[in-house]
C-alpha cells in the first residue's frame, strides 16, 4: 500500500475591503439620451443607491457635469470610477472624497408662520444662516437656503419646531479646489 499523505489546502484569500464612506464622484458626460440611466444602472448593478445627486450643463455646449453622491466600500467605488471612465458618453470621471474640493446644496423650505413670532424667529434664523425668503403666504415662509450638508442640516433642525410643511433638496454640486503653488498663480493678489 502506499502511503497516503493530506495535502492541505491553501489558505482563502482575503479579500481586501476599504471603509464605508460617502463618496462624491464628478463626472463631465456628453449630454446625449440615456446617459443618465446607464451611469444610474452602473452604481445599481454594484448594490449601491445614490444618494445625491445633481445634473446641468456646462458652459461647453453639448456636455453636462453630474455629481453623485454615494455611500460605500471604497474598494468597490473604485471599481465603480474604473467603469464610468468606460462609458461611451462619460468625458472625465474623479472621485473627489480624498482631494480638496468645494461642494454645495440648495434647499427650498416651505415653514409654517401662523404668529408675527414665528415669523421674525424664522426671518432672523434665515439672516445668520444667509438664507432669503423667496415666497411668503398668510402662514408660511418659503425659505431658499445653500451651503454645505451640514450647513442645511442645522438650519432645519432649528427650524422643525415651526413645522416644516414642505421641502425640496437638490443634491451636491461640487468642482475640485485649486490651489496656487506660487504668487504668480494667484489671480486674486
């Protein structure tokens, strides 16, 4: 008989994962049919929701800039960049999340102001935060409102003891920062 000797198997590899984040991904497309749904099916088909996100156009004719907010593994966003950049229509493709960048939102916000209180409460929270009243009714204060997420956030919290009645959100824009190296670089100087 022959000796039968186990050979073991080899170890799984491990698969590296990166943290789960929120990430913001830019992206200069062309600004054709159906460009919009492919980008969406692409994230989808990754198990990802967006979680933000704004389209408009550029000041190139014929192309858009998207911004896209979307929470997850930044191995997989990675693979999910890799691919955009793939796209047919897709131009530039940049994941801003770890460089310097610059990122805002819009809110409209409808608050009920029944009382002349309520109303110089909600008017003088709108002037620290540098928001305008765009509509006012009997009752309420449409409020427009833009910054940073955390900017709105607080904004709104302040103002949930009124009631807010309504509420529309754009998702982020963002565009990434410059930074001058040298004087001379310096337009604003």
């Amino acid at each position: 008989m022959s000796d039968i000797t186990a050979v073991k198997a080899p170890a799984l590899r491990e698969i590296k994962k990166g943290r789960v984040r929120k990430h913001i991904i830019t992206l200069l497309v062309r600004n054709e049919l159906g460009v919009l749904a492919r980008i969406a099916t692409l994230i989808a088909g990754k198990g990802y929701n967006i979680e933000g996100l704004s389209v408009g156009e550029t000041h190139e004719k014929g192309l858009s800039r998207m911004t896209i907010e979307v929470i997850g593994d930044d191995v997989v966003i990675d693979q999910v960049v890799k691919q955009l950049r793939k796209l047919i229509d897709t131009i530039k493709v940049r994941d801003l999340t770890d460089i310097p960048h610059i990122e805002r939102e819009l809110a409209l916000i409808k608050i009920h102001t029944a009382t002349p209180r309520a109303r110089d409460e909600v008017l003088r929270l709108t002037e620290i935060f540098r928001g305008k009243i765009v509509d006012v009714s009997q009752s309420t204060y449409t409020v427009e409102i833009t910054g940073t997420e955390d900017k709105i956030n607080a904004f709104i919290e302040l103002v949930k003891p009124f009631g807010i009645m309504e509420m529309a959100r754009t998702g982020k824009v963002a565009l990434k920062r410059e930074i001058a190296n040298t004087e001379e670089e310096q337009p604003w100087k």
